[in-house]
C-alpha cells in the first residue's frame, strides 16, 4: 500500500490534518487584530455551504450556491462589523433574497421544486449560517479568546473519546437509523474525556470564568449539544443519500463534518457567558 494511500485509510491522515487545521485557527483565535478570525471564519463558512449546496441543493444549482454565499458573507460582515445586531440584519436579508428566487422559481410553474428549494435553503441559513458566526462573537466577549479556545478544545475531544472509546469497546448502537456507526459507549467516552479535559482547563481560563462544580456541567453540556450535533449533520446526510459531504480532509470527510458537533455550541456557549458576564 503506498503512503497516501496509508494516510487516506489510517489514523495519522486524521491527524496530520488536525494539526495542519489547527495553526491557522489558533493564530485567528489569539491574534490582537480580531479580522483574521473573521476571514477565517468566512472562507471556512463559504466551504461549508459549498458542500451543503452541492449535498443538499444538487451540483446544478449554480445561482442557488451564488445566493447562498451572498447570504452567508452578509451574515458573518454583519456579526464582524455590527456584533449580533448585524448578524440577525444579515440574516433578514438573506431571507428576502432567498424570496425573490423562490417566487421566480414559483412563477415558472414549479410549485413542488419551489416549496422544497426554500425548505432546504432556510435550513442552510439557520442551521449554519445563524451559528457559525457566533466563534467571532465568543472572542469579543472578555477574556474570548481564552473561552473559545476551550470550547473549540473540549468540542473536539468530546468528538475525539467518541470516536476511539466507541471503537474500542463497540456495545449498543446511540441512534442506529440516523448513524449505525455511533455508540452509546462511544457517547459515554466523549462525555468522559470531555468533562476531564474542562476540569483541567481551571488552570487555564480566568479564575472568574466559572466555578469548577460548574465548569464540569459546562463541559459536559458542551459534549451532550455536540453529540446531538453530529446526529443531526447525520440525519441530513442520510436523507440525502450521502455518507461524508467531501473529501477535502483526509480522514475527516469535509468542513462540514468536522464542524458538525460545534455549530449548536457556539450560540449557546455565547448566550450563557454573555448571561454571566452581564452586570
């Protein structure tokens, strides 16, 4: 077997991208000049829906693609230059563009295609981009950088324990019609590592961020919302007949697989710190 074919089929292709992944991202996350995480953000927000358009839309579907990427560079300027008020002013506008094509579409006399195109492009918006925007607005919090940089780390090894307890030790299928792969030991791995991985990070995040009986509970909360991430990236894909949404990352499937277990973390980790940050 040749070597890339070893690092396709083997765990170190896994790694190797995580690695690779990882210094950009770490360098947006800490850099002083907050917009090299907003075009991070956005170049790997125009990937995500790249392959949701391609799974979910169809290939054909040229100028939907066109006019979903325009919704979501509306949505993320609008989170990076007004904060979340411009987030939510990016999203109405990205739904009356949405409206204008679909009533094109319904005026060719396509009823069915119409009410299905608007059903699967208002999820697209909702589901990725009301959330992704979210990781630049998590570092304009106090202390951001330092939250979102464990959020992103417990995520991952929540996703991680998953992955290799689940393995390890097989048992009961989680969700088996939605993902045969995934197990509930699995879950309890990912729930494990992420809870031990959060209680470490006490000697990292600001004494004022959290007590340590409720870092446990967040982090555990933060490897529960991703589990149900993961399945619900899952049940997409099997409705569409699809198993990874690319083959961008070896070993990872696409962007969106990767990020599949942190978009429903990312507003709701905002909202609890911006709550506890509040005076």
């Amino acid at each position: 077997m040749s070597l890339p074919e070893n690092l396709r089929k083997g765990q170190l292709g896994r790694w190797l991208v995580a690695l690779i992944l990882a210094v950009p991202t770490l360098v947006a996350i800490f850099s002083a000049n907050n917009i090299w995480l907003y075009l991070l953000t956005l170049a790997i927000g125009a990937i995500v829906w790249w392959e949701y358009c391609v799974n979910v839309f169809g290939s054909a579907r040229v100028g939907l693609m066109c006019l979903s990427a325009l919704g979501w560079a509306a949505m993320m300027t609008g989170a990076y230059r007004y904060s979340l008020e411009g987030l939510l002013l990016g999203f109405v506008l990205a739904l009356v563009l949405g409206a204008f094509y679909f009533m094109g579409v319904l005026a060719e006399g396509k009823d069915t295609i119409s009410f299905n195109l608007i059903s699967r492009y208002g999820l697209g918006h909702f589901y990725l981009s009301l959330t992704l925007p979210f990781v630049y607005l998590i570092k304009t919090l106090e202390n951001g950088s330092r939250l979102l940089f464990f959020l992103i780390l417990v995520t991952s090894l929540a996703d991680t324990g998953a992955i290799y307890v689940g393995k390890r030790f097989k048992g009961p299928k989680l969700f088996v019609k939605v993902s045969p792969n995934k197990t509930i030991s699995g879950l309890l791995g990912g729930c494990a590592l992420a809870t031990v991985a959060g209680g470490l990070s006490i000697y990292y995040l600001p004494a004022d961020a959290f007590a340590f009986p409720e870092l446990l509970l967040v982090s555990l909360g933060i490897a529960l919302v991703g589990a149900f991430g993961d399945l619900f990236e899952s049940a997409i894909k099997r409705a569409v007949g699809v198993k990874d949404t690319s083959t961008l990352l070896l070993g990872h499937g696409g962007f969106w697989d990767r990020l599949d277990s942190l978009l429903f973390n990312l507003p709701l980790f905002y909202f609890y710190v911006f709550w506890k940050q509040l005076p």
